[in-house]
C-alpha cells in the first residue's frame, strides 16, 4: 500500500510562502506609491505678453514636491512647491525688476503689483490625479497659491510615462509634460494691466520624479 509522506515542516513553510509570493507582489503593485520630486528634472515654464509686442518666456530653476500614484485604484496626488526668485528670464535685470513688491509709474500708469518675492516667497499647486486612460493620468484637478492668492487651476497632462530608474534600479522615475492656462491678474499680479498687456500666461511643466525607497 501506498502512503504519501508528509512534508518536512520546514519545507512546509517554504512551500506556503513561495505560494504567498504572488499575493504578496499584488498587494505590494495595489498599494499606493509615493514619489519624491527630481528638482534637476523639474522646471515649470512660461509664456507672457510683453506690450502686444513680443511673448517674454521663462521658467522656475527651483522645485521641489511629492506625487503619490496607485495605480490599482487609478488615484494620486501632486505638491510641488516652486521658489518665485529662482525665476530665470535669461534676462537679469528683468529677472529682479518682477520680483519686487510693485511697479511704480511710469511703468504702471498707477501702482501695480508683481510677485512681492520677499512676502510670497513660494508658490503652491496641491492636486489631485485623473482622468486616467490605460494606466496613466490625463488630468490634474488642483488649486494654485500664488501672491497669496489660492484659486483653481487644473492640468492637461500631455505626457506621462514610468520606468524603471537606470540609476536606482528598481525603483521607478516618472516623468509627464503638463500645461495650463491663466490670469495673472485674478492672482493680484496685474503689472501692466493698464497699459493693454494680456494677462493671460501660459504655463508648461515638465516633472520628473523618483520612486521613494
């Protein structure tokens, strides 16, 4: 007669845990990952009316945040937080004229504000990720704090893509092309308003960000 052997516990427990290995990798995919902004990856950029002439064009050296991104319940989040003085023209004395509190005539026919770095020393986009389509977001629903000011702004996520990190392996890099439109004078920034500029800015982000260990 045939008897079967019973298995070795220790052999036991390895056969239960190989068995748990794929359960353990769907919960360790399900759960929410949180991502650390690359400030060297990061500049948001923009593009504003100088007069109805030409279109003045710059961008934030300085950035920092967390995206958060489960990807099982298509949800996440984004902070970035950007420093106003890190703004780069290309333009030096531009540069530090539009970081000043105000323009005083003859700039502004009368006085009118800009960013006031040394009072709003940062600006602030909380959000929410989505709209996702096969596996990605298409959209963030947020609000910015800018000049003191919060108001709604939401993105359209061009692009966005993960991948493995070459350099950290295996943690991940995520990367998306962002843009949004609006008026910088709802913000209480409206230097050049009385002279005809148009307030509208045009605003393109390109982020990366790292998986956290």
């Amino acid at each position: 007669m045939n008897r079967k052997r019973a298995m070795h516990p220790n052999r036991r427990a390895i056969h239960l845990g190989l068995l748990a290995l794929p359960l353990l990798a769907a919960t360790a995919a399900a759960s929410p990952q949180r991502f650390t902004i690359d400030s060297d990856h990061t500049y948001p950029s923009f593009a504003a009316d100088h007069m109805g002439l030409s279109t003045w064009r710059g961008k934030f050296d300085h950035s920092s945040g967390t995206i958060t991104l489960d990807r099982a319940k298509q949800t996440g989040t984004v902070h970035i937080v950007t420093q106003i003085a890190s703004i780069d023209f290309g333009n030096p004395v531009l540069q530090q004229t539009v970081l000043k509190a105000v323009f005083p005539p003859p700039l502004c026919k009368t006085q009118c504000a800009f960013f006031d770095a040394a009072k709003y020393p940062t600006a602030v986009y909380d959000g929410k990720l989505a709209d996702f389509v096969d596996g990605a977001p298409t959209r963030v629903i947020g609000k910015l704090m800018l000049h003191g000011v919060t108001r709604p702004l939401d993105l359209k996520i061009e692009h966005f893509k993960c991948i493995p990190d070459p350099m950290l392996h295996p943690r991940e890099r995520c990367g998306a092309e962002a843009s949004a439109t609006f008026n910088r004078a709802d913000f209480g920034i409206d230097a050049g308003e009385s002279f005809g500029f148009d307030m509208r800015v045009n605003l393109q982000i390109q982020v990366e960000a790292v998986q956290d260990k």
